[in-house]
C-alpha cells in the first residue's frame, strides 16, 4: 500500500472535530495509540529510510496491534508518500519479544492520544503528545486529503509534508521546552533521538 499523508498543527481539537463531525465524518476510533520503532544497535534501517514499527491501539476492553514496515520517503506534489505493509498482531508482547530476540532495539517510543475518523475515504487522526503541539494527520488520495483539510477548516498553507521530527523542533524553539513524544520522555527516565520519528 501506498502511504500518503500531511500534517498540521492543530489549533483547537474540539472545534476541528466537530467541524469534520458537521461534514459527515464518522468516528473509528478514540483512545490511545503507541509506537514503538525498531532498529538494529548500529541503526541500520534508520540508514535506509526504513521503519520496523510495533503499533498499538488501546481503549477500555480493547487491544490491538500491527507491525509495520514502510520503506524509504519521497515527496511528491508537495505530499509525503511511502510504501507501507500492516499486519495485524493478535500477540503483541510475543511479537515484541522476537523482535527483541532477533537483535532489534526500539529507537524511537510514541505514546498520544487520538481521535481517528474517516471522511469520504480520508482518515483524519487528531493526535495529543505527552508534551508538544497537537497535531492533525491526514491520509488518503490527495484528492481526499483535500477535502478533509477544507472541512477542517485550518489554513491549507499549515499543512506539510514534512516528519514529525520537525514538528518538534518547531515546538521547541518555539517554547524553549523539550517535547516529549512519550509518557517515558516526560518522566524523564530516557530520552530519544527525536531525528528517527
């Protein structure tokens, strides 16, 4: 499958979703949604543009997972694309625990909260960080994302191709405070290198 995505700082979450709520969108899911990125010791998927994920979506009753691979970035008509294979994981501690004996390390841990929704064939993901800007993600055919942006009603110029990596950045040099993309982060027992998000 082919991946292709934009982001944007979200200025009011409650608002933009009733916005796309009023457009016709309907919820698929809300509650908490963990990445963690594997790689080798010396990074070297990382080297490739490669990504190796464990993704988990939790809420009360309900766990499930995907391991992921997407392979390397391009750009294309100002939106990022990516191939990307999901598979479902009825196991994820056992999955992990492979990963874990085959050598993988994780590099990079995401723990937010979401509000995901589809629009006409967009998936629309509102996403709460431990600590930094919320974010909206929008995915589908650029014909869709599109349409999802207009009835989100944020500024078009807001949204970028760009990586999560330079969302911190902005944040950072905006705030002066660290980000922390995960609940580990902002009780300060480790820091990632946010340059693998």
């Amino acid at each position: 499958m082919i991946e292709v995505e934009l982001k944007c700082v979200v200025d009011d979450a409650a608002r933009r979703r009733a916005a796309i709520e009023a457009a016709g969108a309907t919820l698929t899911f809300a509650g908490h949604l963990t990445d963690r990125r594997y790689d080798t010791p010396d990074h070297a998927l990382a080297a490739r543009d490669h990504v190796l994920r464990v993704r988990e979506y939790g809420r009360a009753g309900e766990r499930r997972a995907e391991l992921d691979w997407k392979g390397p970035t391009q750009y294309e008509g100002g939106y990022k694309v990516r191939e990307e294979v999901d598979v479902p994981v009825t196991e994820p501690d056992a999955l992990t625990t492979v990963l874990d004996r085959l050598g993988y390390v994780v590099t990079v841990a995401i723990d937010r909260e979401i509000a995901q929704y589809d629009l006409d064939g967009a998936m629309i993901r509102f996403e709460r960080y431990p600590r930094m800007d919320d974010l909206v993600e929008v995915e589908g055919t650029p014909e869709q994302i599109e349409r999802a942006i207009a009835a989100l009603g944020l500024p078009r110029a807001g949204f970028t191709a760009e990586r999560l990596p330079d969302f911190v950045r902005r944040y950072e040099a905006r705030t002066g405070n660290v980000a922390a993309l995960c609940d580990a982060e902002l009780r300060g027992d480790v820091r990632y290198d946010p340059s693998n998000a």
